[in-house]
C-alpha cells in the first residue's frame, strides 16, 4: 500500500504550489473616488488596472508577485507612457471577497471580488 501511495506526495505538493493568490481575478471600485474604477489580475502574473473614464483600455499594465499569503506586489507601468512606474500593493482581506489597493502606504481605493462573467 505504502508504495503505491508514495507517488501522490510530489502531485499534491505540485497542486499545493498551483493554487491561485487570493488576489487573482477581477475587482471592481467600492470606495468614493478611487483611483482606478476596475482591476484585473490574472493567474500568470499580469495584471490591468481601468479608470473609470476608459473602461475599455488598461490605463496601467502591471506584473505582480505574492508580498505574503493576502497581499500581491503590483509593479505597473502607465499604458500610455512606458517610462512611468509605480509599484502598488493589493491588500486582499481573509474571506478573499474585498481589497484594498495602496501605494507608499496611501490608500488608493478599496475593491470587492466579481465573479468571472
């Protein structure tokens, strides 16, 4: 028995290291006034951030890693001029349905989870 389980412990690490970051996914604006209205942050280690008065086109294109279990660190570049970088922090709290998005400590905007659609 003992050998024919033996082969599952490097799959299930394997699938361990696959789960998505809670910030995965699609966030939408809740607070007044935010500094982006939408962001989008893939699984591959993209991301797009949307201002409210073009929805359609990414403002800012972001590559991100994990700062801890709830928290991604953005690194974005403004879509219109690549010479402009910021690097921004997503604050995702433990039920993984709301998001606070900061740079230098700054609040930019809290965020709620939507469901892909």
């Amino acid at each position: 028995m003992y050998q024919k389980l033996i082969w599952l412990a490097p799959l299930l690490l394997t699938l361990n290291a696959c789960t998505p970051h809670p910030s995965s996914g699609g966030w939408r604006a809740t607070s007044a006034d935010p500094l982006f209205e939408r962001l989008e942050v893939r699984f591959n280690g993209n991301a797009d951030f949307y201002t409210k008065t073009n929805d359609e086109t990414a403002a800012w294109r972001c590559f991100w890693g994990t700062a801890d279990k709830q928290t991604a660190e953005l690194k974005c570049i403004e879509a219109d001029n690549g010479e402009v970088e910021k690097i921004y922090m997503l604050q995702i709290d433990q039920g993984g349905q709301a998001a606070t998005l900061e740079q230098g400590g700054q609040v930019l905007g809290r965020y709620t989870w939507q469901a892909p659609g």
